[in-house]
C-alpha cells in the first residue's frame, strides 16, 4: 500500500471560502471549497452521476457549475480516524469522506 503525505495542519477560511492543508512533505494546498463540494465522493454525489466509472482524479478542480444548487460553505471539519476528513457542509451534508490520499490528489498545482 502506497504511503500518503500526513497532514500537519489544516485551515478553514470561511470567510474567503477555502481550506489549506500543508503536508508533511512540505507541500502545501489551498482547496476552494466550491469545487471541493463538487468533488465530493460520497454514494449520494457519486451515485448516477455521469462521471461515474471514471476516475475522481479526471475531475476539474477549477470547474465551477454556473448553476450551483448546493452549499459551498463549509460550517466545520471533522477528523474521520486517522485517515481522513468529514466535510460539514451549511446545508446539512456530511456524508462525504476526503481521505488523505484523495485530497492529497486533489492539490491545485
Ligand atoms: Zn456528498
């Protein structure tokens, strides 16, 4: 099993709408919560959805729906174990879960 970068910490900025996380390797990611939520893995997202069978990674992080019908404001995030993260969402959806090893992939370049 592949070996992922450990988060050292994690930043919410509500305010102007993004998460950071830098890693243990000394990299250091900043997610619009925008297209976070619009990656979300959870069966209810993913669920019939038209990119499905593709891969996650295939996805634009910087595709931004114009019609956007869900919550981008991230009310808080939880710890899930020691592997991932569980997005709470302003409205009520906290089913996604953003392993290390997918968010870590998800890192805007
Ligand atoms: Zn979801």
């Amino acid at each position: 099993m592949a070996v992922f970068p450990y988060p050292k910490s994690i930043q919410l900025n509500r305010g102007e709408g993004w998460l950071q996380i830098d890693w243990q390797d000394g990299s250091s990611c900043q997610y619009p919560l925008a297209p976070l939520r619009e990656v979300c893995p959870c069966v209810q997202c993913r669920g019939g959805h038209d990119k499905m069978g593709s891969s996650h990674l295939d996805v634009d992080l910087l595709q931004i729906p114009l019609a956007p019908s869900r919550s981008y404001d991230l009310v808080e995030i939880l710890p899930v174990g020691n592997y991932a993260l569980q997005p709470r969402w302003s409205d009520g959806h906290d089913t996604g879960i953003y392993t290390w090893e997918f968010l870590y992939s998800l890192c805007p370049k």
